[in-house]
C-alpha cells in the first residue's frame, strides 16, 4: 500500500510518540506466521500494556531516531514487528517469547533497554514489580534479624569509608 507524506509523516510521529514512553523495546520477524496468530498476539499485547505495530524499515529508523532505541536500527532488515513495552520492561520479551515457542517461524530479532541492545531471553525473564517485591520480602523473612542488622551496619560503615 503506497503513503503519502502525509501518512508516513503520521506513522513517525505514532512510534516516535511509542518509543518516547516505553521503557523497553523488541523486534521481531513475523514472515509465515498465520494473520490470526498474529491477531491473538496483538490481543494479548494490548491487555499487557504493550504498543506493537509493523512499521516499514525506513520509517521506524527515523521514528527511533533521538530516542533511547535508536540502538535498534540496524535491526530493521526484512518485515520488522516493532513492540514497546510501557508498564513493565520485560513484558514484551515475555510476550514475544511464548509466542514464538508455540510460533516456529516467528523470529526474535532483538531488544533494547535503556538505551542498549539485550538479549530478549534475558528481558524476558526480568521480573515483575509484584514478583521483585515478594522475593525481596522472602529473603528478609529468611535473614534473622540479628543477620539483617549486622549487614546494615556493614553497609552503613562502608559507606562512611566510602565517604571519608
């Protein structure tokens, strides 16, 4: 389908608006798979709070451009799946990881955050706030407390050595 200016203009800004609130970014190669898997892909990413899109290679170099994904672009070679993930990091690697172990041909191709390329496993297996949260509170509950003060008085004494 041929854009004009006007269209292509409207699609930079759209993922340009995307990158600038995202806090991860990842893409993928969707040649081959079904429009309905793919459909029930952008259904879940939706009700994961994930912006994803296909964008043609020329735009969505210019679209990341200036922002922290620009990292990305020379990722954009053949069909490009671009995904961004704004409430959690790691939740469009997740999304994009099941998918592709039920999809063979739906291929990772990489992903960025904070302004570096990662390995999308590696994002995808970041945990959730609620998930952080509740290892953090159970290693707590597994220190003693005369553990957890002796390790707080250690960090506060090598603070001050730090300091000084």
């Amino acid at each position: 389908m041929a854009l004009n200016l006007q269209g292509k203009q409207a699609i930079v800004a759209e993922v340009n608006e995307a990158a600038n609130g995202a806090l991860s970014a990842v893409v993928a190669d969707s040649r081959g798979v079904t429009v309905g898997a793919i459909t029930a892909l952008r259904k879940e990413a939706r009700a994961n709070g994930v912006w994803m899109k296909v964008v043609r290679n020329t735009l969505a170099k210019r679209a990341l451009e200036g922002t922290q994904f620009e990292c990305l672009s020379d990722s954009f070679v053949g069909p490009s799946l671009i995904a961004f993930s704004s409430e959690h990091p790691g939740a469009a690697a997740r999304i994009f990881s099941a998918f592709a172990k039920k999809n063979e041909k739906f291929e990772l191709k990489t992903a960025a955050f904070e302004g570096n390329v990662v390995d999308a496993a590696m994002l995808a297996t970041l945990p959730t706030y609620d998930e952080a949260v509740a290892r953090l509170m159970s290693a707590m509950k597994e220190a003693s407390a005369g553990k957890l003060c002796k390790t707080i008085e250690a960090v506060r004494v090598q603070k001050e050595e730090q300091a000084a």
